[in-house]
C-alpha cells in the first residue's frame, strides 16, 4: 500500500519532465509562428517590389508611346513604325487589359498614318486636308490612351500604398 508521502514525491519527480516537455512544445510553436510571419512578410516585401517594379516599367513604356506619338516627323512609309513597334512589344508584355492593348495598337497605326502623310504632303503627294484628319485621329488615340495608361498605373499605386500602411 502506498502512503501519501511517496505518492507525492512520485508525482513530484514526475512533474519536472512534463514541465519541460510543454516549455519545449510551447517553445516550438512559438518559434514556428515566427518563423511563418517571418516568411508572409518576405512574400510580401516581394510582391511590394514586383507590383512596384511593373508598375514603373508600364510608367516608361506607356510614356514613351506617348511620347513617340506627340511629335510627328515626316517619315517614309517603311520606316514610319519600327520605333512605335517596338514600344508596341513591351506594352503587351506588360498588360493584359485588352482595351489598353487595343489601343495601344491603335496609337500605333494612327502614329504611322501622320508620320506618312506629313511625309506625302511635303512631298506634294498629299493634301493638308488629309494630315488633318490624319492628326484628329491621332489626337482622339492618344488621349483615349493616356486616359486608360492612367487608370492601369494608377490602381497598382494605390494597391502599392495600402498594402505599405497596413505593414506599418
């Protein structure tokens, strides 16, 4: 028969290895927890720097067709969009709204048409009539353009800036 005494002193020398199981356990978890709120806040620093990365990309690219569309020199019909082209090329790699892309695209041939007429009508090979249409289409492109290059860059500064104060 055991005594109270022994019982006590049994559960006693059995309380040491179970406080120290449950420190090591709550010691884990709590190690795990930060480990796991260390690695959301890199995936998040990440995803800061690639929507802030794209989001200038767009800016260079989206500035540098507009660019390219505002001042129009007389260029000869093969060489009127090898330049537009290419800026062509990076915006659809950078966008999948199809109206920007559409556009885009629209911006483009509008661009060339000009660059070709201004060109024919120095050389007497077109009326003025017809740069001015040419130019009135070139104008709504540009500013349909511009318009949507802005509400694509703009909803990724905001989206940028709310996801920093909620990390601050």
């Amino acid at each position: 028969m055991t005594t109270l005494p022994t019982l006590l002193v049994v559960l006693l020398g059995l309380a040491s290895p179970v406080v120290a199981v449950v420190a090591i356990v709550a010691a884990e978890l709590r190690e795990r927890n930060r480990q796991e709120h260390e690695l959301k806040m890199q995936r998040g620093e990440l995803e800061d720097r690639r929507l802030s990365r794209l989001r200038e990309d767009r800016l260079r690219s989206y500035s540098t067709l507009a660019r390219l569309s505002k001042v129009i020199e007389p260029t000869p019909a093969e060489r009127s969009a090898s330049d537009l082209a290419e800026v062509l090329a990076e915006i659809e790699l950078l966008t999948d709204d199809p109206r920007l892309l559409k556009t885009a695209g629209e911006l483009v041939a509008a661009t060339a048409l000009t660059r070709v007429a201004a060109w024919r009508t120095n050389r007497n090979e077109a009326t003025q009539e017809q740069v001015d249409s040419a130019m009135d289409t070139l104008k709504k492109c540009r500013v349909e353009f511009n318009r949507l290059a802005k509400e694509e860059v703009e909803p990724a500064k905001e989206e940028l800036e709310a996801r920093l104060s909620e990390d601050g």
